[in-house]
C-alpha cells in the first residue's frame, strides 16, 4: 500500500472517531489550510425567499485539530461544544496521579496504571456553559489504537478500538459498550479499491463503501450499499466524483436494483479554489431542477 493511500486511510478513521465515517466529510476538506467553515443547508426557495434549514461551524487550532464545534438552525443554537487538548507527557502523569487519588474505579486503574505509558492525548470537551461533557483519553500501542469515552463522572461510556495490520494500516475499528462490541467497520485495499463494511454486534453486515480511487489516488466513484437483517441490499447509492473529488452525480437504486432517483451537483469556488457553494438538482425525464443549496464559509490561515 502507498505511502498516500494510507495517509488517506489514516484520515478517514481520524474522523470517524469525533464526527462519523458515514458522514459527507467532502463538506468540511479544503485545498488550503483553514482557521474555521461554516457550512449551511438552505432550500433555494421558501415563501419566496432561501431558508436555512440547519447549520454547522467548526473552528481548529494550529495543528488542524477541532476546537469548537456548533450546529444550529434558523432560529437557535443546537448545540456548541469546545475541546482542549493536553498532548504534554508531563502533564498527563500528573493529572492520571490526581484521577487515581480521587477516583480509582477499574476503568481508571486500566487506563492510568496500566496502560499510562501509552497514552499520547487527552481531551476534554465541554458544552458552551463550560461543564465538561466528556473526557476522551487516546492510547497508541503499535498494533491498536484506543479512545476510552469517560462521562462527568468518570465512568467509561464507550471505548473505540482501532486495529492496525504488521504495516501500520487500518484493518478494522471497533465500537465497544460494556466490554461488547457494538458495531465493528473493517477495512480491505483491493488494487485502487477500498472496501468499508461496518457490521452490528451479531457481526451482520449493516452498510457497505466501496470507494473507487484512480491511480494517483483521487476519489473517482463510490458506492453506498445498505443491507437488511437477511443480508439483502435493500438500497443503494452510486455517486461519481469529478476531477477535484467534488461530487458530480448520484444515483439511488431501490431493492430491485432500478434507479429512483438521480441528482447532479454543481459549484460555485472562490478566490483561493475552494467552493462555497454547491447546487444540488434532482433530474427527472431530462429536467433540472434545484433541490438544495450547500454554503460553506471559510476562514483561512
């Protein structure tokens, strides 16, 4: 496997960690290095006028890493959390020294006693009034990779498990509740194709990616496949990108393998190359017309 196509893996299990891999991650790249994007839904038209129907906002520090996160509608604010990062060897020691004084259940015992060598990164995230709503502690060791999910209380809520193959490559990610072992996503390079297939707890396969990359690793197609408990695809989602990894067509497949619907994406850029803007039309008998309208906000370096 390339150099850049494991970067490219890397990546896409960083983000499923804090956003989700499912997610249209496309939303939030950029060919440049970015302070901050806000990225709104809005219908084209609406009693005469565009309408906002949800927004997001992201801001990052100098290493690129997330450091407040907001989503919000026409009217309020949903939500909005921000995170701090301690990533100083020193420092974590001695806050695992003050954890295992004041609390030591077996959740902090594993984490602080045996396995605090391992731990690279600590984060907290707290909502807007400033409580902390989770404290997130990641553990590197050289064939995993472990995020352990503590509530306020300390008390572990979730642990993601990412497994890495002899060459450092992800192969399978784990979402693990109560020592169980919720929904499982594993990962397999085939030539230019990388195939994502994220499976329950009675490791049935729920929902499949295989992503199309050309030989200089630019995402060309993927396809989206979603499977009943009988393990029949019951939909089906084909979308094709263009030369910049933009979407440019997407075509939904019912159960019998028809096509029901099919959209086309065009885009407006900015100064520095980036879009700001993306149209999305629903085509019918060879008709076009406006669906959504995505608008990004960006705010460079």
């Amino acid at each position: 496997m390339s150099k850049s196509f494991r970067l490219l893996i890397i990546s896409i299990v960083s983000l499923s960690f804090f956003l989700n891999i499912y997610s249209e991650d496309y939303l939030i790249k950029t060919r440049n290095r970015v302070k901050g994007i806000k990225i709104e839904n809005v219908i084209p038209e609406y009693k005469g006028k565009s309408k906002v129907l949800s927004g997001y906002e992201v801001l990052y520090d100098d290493s690129g890493r997330v450091i407040l996160e907001k989503n919000y509608d026409e009217n309020d604010i949903l939500w909005e959390k921000s995170y701090i990062y301690e990533n100083n060897k020193k420092n974590i020691i001695k806050f695992c020294k003050k954890l295992l004084k004041e609390n030591s259940n077996d959740t902090i015992l594993e984490i602080c006693e045996d396995k605090k060598d391992n731990i690279v990164e600590i984060k907290f995230e707290k909502m807007k009034d400033g409580d902390i709503l989770q404290t997130v502690f990641v553990i590197r060791e050289k064939s995993k990779c472990e995020n352990f999910f503590l509530n306020p209380s300390l008390e572990i809520e979730k642990k993601y498990v990412t497994v890495l193959d002899e060459n450092g490559n992800v192969i399978e990610e784990m979402e693990i509740i109560n020592d169980i072992p919720m929904e499982k996503i594993r990962y397999q390079k085939k030539d230019f194709n990388l195939y994502i297939k994220k499976y329950d707890k009675d490791d049935l396969l729920k929902e499949e990616y295989i992503k199309e990359f050309t030989i200089d690793n630019r995402l060309r197609k993927q396809i989206y496949k979603k499977y009943s408990f009988s393990q029949n695809v019951v939909e089906m989602k084909e979308i094709f990108y263009n030369n910049m990894c933009l979407k440019e067509e997407e075509k939904w497949y019912d159960s019998t393998g028809k096509i029901y619907r099919k959209y086309m994406f065009e885009y407006n850029f900015n100064d520095k190359g980036d879009w700001d803007l993306e149209y999305k039309y629903l085509i019918d008998n060879k008709n076009k017309k406006l669906e959504s309208l995505v608008k990004r906000e960006i705010k460079y370096k």
